[in-house]
C-alpha cells in the first residue's frame, strides 16, 4: 500500500478490500437469521403481545418486523455491491494481460521441470514425426508455437485463457442479483385487494399497513365462481377480472390460484374469497307472544319502523365472522334497535342460527329468512421490476459456474529429441489453473495417439 494516499486512492482501497466482503457477508447472514426469527409485517398489537412493548419499540425503531426493507439492510447490500464492483475492477486488469497478452512466450526449462512430464521413445526419425505431431497438436489444442533448441525441438499450444474470465461472470451475476433486489425492494411492492362482484378499484393496500398504492390501472370483478367438494372444501375458485385503462376496458381474463394475469409489470393473483356484503335482506320479524310473522326486505343502511309502533329498527352491516364469547358463529347481520323511550341497542343475526334472536327474549325476534349471497374475491398484487435482473443474474451465475468448474486454462509442452540410434524420445508435459489430475489422465492419453502416429 502507497504512503501518503489521497481520498480518493484510501477509499478505493477500503472498497477492494476482501475482508470488507467478508465482514459485510457476515453481518448480512446474521441480521437475515434475525429476519426468520422475529415477526415480519406483523400489527404493533402483535409484537407487544410477542416481545412485550419496550422490545416491540426497539424492533419498529430498527425496522426489524420488515428487515429485509430496512434502510441499514439495503445498506448492507449496497456495500457488498461496490465492494464486488471494485474488486473485480481491481484484479481484472492483471487477469486481462493473461487473456489477451501481447505476445504468447513459453519457458521449454519450466515444462521439463513439471511433475506430470511423461517421456516415451518412438522408433521413427525426428523430420518423420515432426509434422504429425505438430498437426495432432494443433487440431486438439490450438495454435503450435515452436522453438528450436541445443537438444532439439519443442512445441508448445494451449486453449482456454478467457476461461479465467468466469469468476468475473460470477461476479457480475451477483450484482445483477444484488441491483435486481435492491430495485424490487426500492420499487415494487405487495399488496392486497378485496373486490366485491361488480366493484371496480385502481388501489390496493399494502400488506399489514393499510397503506394505499396505485395500481396503475382498473380493475374489475366481473364475476366470481367457487365449486365445492363432497366435504364442503372448496374445490376450485375463479375471478373473472377486466382490465379498465382510461375509463374503457382493455380485456377480461379468468385467474385461477397459480394461473395470475401478469399485466404490464403488474402480478394478479387469486389468493382468497370470502362472503360479500349483500345488498338487501329478508327478515322474518316474529311477534313472541302471539307468534305473528311479518317478512320484511331491508337494504343495508335502510331503517324501518316496527310492527305496533314498537320503535325503530336499522339493518347496519354484514359481518361474515361474527364473533359469540370465543366462538365463530358464521356470517351474520348486524342491526340496531332504538325503542320508544329513546334507548337503543344493537343485535347480531347469525345466518345459520335463525333461533339466536330469541334468546334476547324481545317484544319481537329476527330471523334471517333469505338473502342473495355474494362474494368478494381476494387479489395479491405485487410488482418487481427487478425480477429481470434477477433472472439475468441467475443465466449469469450458471454460465459462470460451469465456465469456473468445468472448463480451465491449458497449456501443452511437446519435446522431441533424437538419440544415438535415431530413434526419437518425447517429452510431453502441461499446466493448467485447475484440476491438475484431470490434465494428468488427459497427457496420457494424447500419448496413447502419438505413439500411433
């Protein structure tokens, strides 16, 4: 390292350096095991239930129930990005002059001298093999390079220098990687929509915040369809949804749970479905002590006089939970009852009990005698426009494995030398930056052919 750096040269150093990778890695693969241990996206309620509330104030203050969104967490990346970046800047340019030298030289005392040198005698003239050998060489391995020395002849080729570029692909792989999450967590987003049939929304919530997003366009419920097993599991659920662009409809398409509708960068899933509120209600309104039935329609909203100037009863809502002291009793209605004196009240009116209401032991019982059931479809919208990178940077890291693992840079060495009796001893010899013994087994076998030509 230089005395008396610049800035600019002390922070281009800090960046390149390999145990600034390892220490950020570190750190990231900590703070991800914190990720899958406390909640992520959960309500404040949750965490003051989970952690109690002075840890639940500390998770919120470092963003660990979304960590994976927190500001310090893409910090991170960010960091291990440059740090890939010029590092890779920083060792490509002597990788460079590897690839693409100037002028290819080999040293022959440097190949006599390796471990894996293989010498055989072959009883031919060294003019008669010369060029066979030469031609052999060349069509397995590349370009022949020859040299004359004191001893006699020696040729060298090799194959693969830009195979040294793979770990560089790797590299490059993962900023893609690294650029594609950082754009899908900076821009996209996950959120939830809940379309009655027939409604029509450009906005949908966030998951777990309530925060709306503009989805960029309209959509519609057109219809939705659920089929139901023997068991009453449902089968099958399908939404027929319209896309609406400036006030017209630009195509209708079903989705299915695993079939979205991808729509100009935004993801459409079938996620859920549920009861809908309904528009209007029968009621039987039953007098207790003579039993009298009276039916009445009531819209929700709608208020109605009671039979015998009873007072007034209101129709307020449509709960397709209704919670009775710990137990779910199914969808129900909601309504308020305000008597003569003033004093009012509200009542649930449980579908699938049509006797609740007479437990409140009234002047008069509800019954839910019919009403036209519809359904909400549930909608998982997300958009990533990161996720080409990400696909980019995956193509990228096989290639580069495959370069990196499989492939190498390889050098032959073939020596001829004629002896006392004119026959021709050879020496033949390799290196290679990767898996010496496969090169090993590879010279044998070249001198398995030699000796036949």
């Amino acid at each position: 390292m230089k005395k008396n750096q610049t800035i600019p040269e002390k922070i281009w150093q800090f960046f390149c350096s390999v145990r600034l990778a390892v220490y950020t890695l570190v750190i990231i693969a900590a703070t991800s095991i914190i990720g899958t241990v406390i909640l992520q996206n959960g309500t404040q309620q949750q965490y003051i239930n989970l952690y109690g509330e002075a840890v639940s104030n500390l998770i919120k203050v470092f963003n660990f129930d979304d960590m994976y969104h927190a500001w310090w967490f893409l910090f991170l990346i960010v960091i291990l990005c440059i740090n890939l970046i010029v590092c890779s800047i920083e060792r490509l340019s002597i990788t460079w002059k590897i690839i693409f030298p100037k002028q290819v030289k080999f040293n022959p005392e440097r190949f006599r001298k390796l471990k894996n040198l293989e010498i055989f005698t072959v009883n031919k003239e060294t003019e008669a093999i010369f060029g066979n050998y030469e031609s052999f060489l060349s069509k397995t391995v590349g370009k022949v390079l020859k040299k004359q020395t004191e001893s006699g002849t020696v040729m060298y080729a090799e194959k693969g220098r830009w195979t040294r570029i793979g770990v560089y692909v790797i590299h490059s792989s993962i900023i893609l990687l690294i650029i594609g999450a950082l754009i899908g967590a900076i821009f996209g987003f996950k959120a939830s929509l809940q379309l009655d049939e027939g409604a029509i929304s450009d906005v949908a919530f966030l998951h777990n915040k309530s925060v709306p997003v503009n989805i960029g366009f309209s959509i519609k419920c057109n219809d939705f369809d659920v089929k139901f097993y023997d068991t009453g599991a449902p089968e099958e659920y399908r939404s027929t949804l319209a896309i609406i662009e400036n006030g017209k409809e630009s195509f209708i398409e079903d989705i299915r749970v695993n079939h979205p509708l991808r729509y100009k960068g935004i993801n459409i899933f079938q996620s859920s479905y549920g009861t809908a509120r309904p528009d209007s209600v029968i009621f039987d309104i039953i007098t207790q002590p003579d039993k009298g039935v009276i039916s009445k329609t009531i819209k929700i909203g709608q208020e109605i006089q009671l039979p015998e100037d009873q007072g007034l009863f209101k129709l307020e809502g449509f709960l397709p939970h209704f919670d009775f002291r710990g137990n779910n009793l199914g969808e129900a209605f909601v309504g308020r009852i305000t008597q003569k004196d003033g004093k009012s009240f509200q009542i649930a009116l449980p579908v699938k009990y049509p006797t609740f209401d007479k437990m409140r032991k009234g002047v008069f019982a509800f019954v839910v005698k019919d009403f036209e059931k519809k359904y909400y479809t549930g909608l998982q919208i997300t958009k990533d426009p990161g996720v080409w990178y990400v696909y980019s940077g995956f193509i990228l890291m096989i290639i580069g494995c495959w370069i990196t693992f499989f492939m190498s840079h390889q050098s032959y060495f073939i020596e001829i030398k004629k002896d006392k009796d004119n026959n021709s001893n050879i020496s033949i010899s390799g290196t290679t930056n990767r898996n010496s013994q496969g090169l090993k087994l590879k010279i044998k076998k070249m001198i398995i052919k030699l000796k036949d030509i």
